[in-house]
C-alpha cells in the first residue's frame, strides 16, 4: 500500500489523485485482494468497490515495480473480472492516470476488452483521469 501511494503521488497532481488509503480500503462494499508469492511475501494488489448492484470499480490495482513483466497485472485483473461475475456485476469500470507512466496500464485494461467511458459515480471531468469500462459477459 505504502509503494503504491508513493507511486500515485509521483506521476500524479494531488488534486487529482483517487485511490483510497488502507483504512477507506476496509469497509463494506470494498472487496480487496493482495497478490502473494509461496513464500507468503505480497507483490501485488487490487480491489472491488460496488457502486451498485450491477456496476463495481477496480480500486487501487498495484504490482510492485521490480515484479512487473511476469503477467501478475494479467493476473490481478482476471481475478479482479472473475470475482465481479462471481458477485453478479454486469458492468466494471475504473479510473487511471493520463500521465505516460500510466501507458502500461491503460493497454493493460485495454487488451482486457475495457474502453473509454465518460466519468462515473462521482468523478469529474479531469485531464489528469482517464475513465474505462467494461461490460462483462
């Protein structure tokens, strides 16, 4: 959590940062998954926030940097996609950052099918966003 909040904060103006810290991470209607190796250490993370019965949003997806290029980001997201189905949601959407050190991400969600939407529940218009959705099957 701590490398991801310094990562956000590097690439990304504070008035547009979105990701929740630990403790809004830990409430109802949050689902949140960490990524362990066999050894029980963490190297990644992502979770679910329902927005409403049929529409939840991927919260703070993170792999640490010195892991990226296994295909745990893959990985995390197909979790991630199975667990909404699992849970009933029709449709899953997310915020990203427009900066370049977003780009990976952005093809990431994009290979998955994810495509650009307008704001949703509760975001503006920001420059700084970049807003995708993915209606799943």
């Amino acid at each position: 959590m701590e490398r991801h909040s310094t990562a956000m904060h590097a690439e990304t103006p504070p008035e547009s940062i979105h990701m929740l810290d630990a403790s809004a991470l830990a409430v109802p209607g949050i689902d949140f998954f960490v990524m362990r190796e066999s050894d029980g250490r963490a190297v990644g993370m992502g979770a679910l926030k329902r927005i409403s019965d049929d529409h939840a949003e991927i919260k703070s997806m993170h792999i640490l940097a010195e892991e990226r290029g296994r295909g745990l980001a893959q990985a995390m997201l197909d979790h991630l996609r199975t667990e909404a189905r699992a849970a009933g949601y029709g449709r899953l959407s997310l915020e990203t950052g427009s900066q370049p050190g977003f780009a990976p991400a952005r093809s990431l969600y994009a290979r998955a099918g994810f495509s650009e939407c307008a704001p949703f529940e509760g975001y503006l218009d920001d420059p700084s966003s970049v807003f995708m959705t993915l209606r799943l099957a």
